[in-house]
C-alpha cells in the first residue's frame, strides 16, 4: 500500500466536512458528496505572537491554507456544490444545464 492509499483507508482518513458533519447538514440518500476533502486544517498554536503582544494567555489560529482553493470557503461550497448536483438528478453534471451561481469574493469566485 502506497502512501496515498493509506491516507484514505487508514484509522486518521479524512473524507471532508459532509462526511464528518452529515448527521448536522441537510444531506439525504440522494445528496451526492462532492468533496476535495476540504476541512480538517490545523489549529496552531501561536505562543511568539502572544509574548510579543505582552500576553497571558494561549491563542490558536486555524490554518485555512491546506484547503484545496486556501480557503476556509471551502468548507460551505461543498455542501453548496453537493446540493446543487441533487437537484440536478440522476447525472449531477452541473455542467449540462445554464449556470450556477456562487459567492464571488477571493479565490472562491476566480475563474
């Protein structure tokens, strides 16, 4: 087994935030999971910036750069894509039928 295959099949695999939240979102039977494996972005702990600033206390920041686009936005669209190939049907192309549309800030709304 090569490095990847025990990335996905091991006891730490990680197959996005639908899969891991499904039971919270409004995904059923016939909602296909459109994901790039999104989420799942370090906490670091951040413990120079606090001294500097003269602070007491633990501060952490999320680390949204290991998302596929380095974005925490990441995480809404795949449930915005996943939705939108539900209502497309048995096919989820999204590509077959006019446009869809999605927030246009960043790398988010790059074409």
């Amino acid at each position: 087994m090569n490095s990847q295959a025990a990335l996905k099949s091991g006891p730490m695999a990680w197959h996005g935030v639908i899969h891991r939240y499904a039971k919270h979102l409004p995904v059923s039977a016939t909602t296909p999971i459109i994901s790039l494996n999104e989420g799942n972005t370090p906490l670091i702990r951040v413990d120079n910036f606090v001294k500097a600033i003269g602070g007491e206390f633990e501060l952490y920041l999320k680390y949204e750069g290991l998302n596929p686009t380095c974005s925490f936005k990441d995480r809404g669209m795949t449930m915005a894509v996943s939705k939108a190939a539900e209502r497309k049907g048995a096919s989820g192309d999204l590509r077959e039928h006019g446009k869809y549309f999605r927030p246009g800030g960043g790398l988010c709304g790059a074409r």
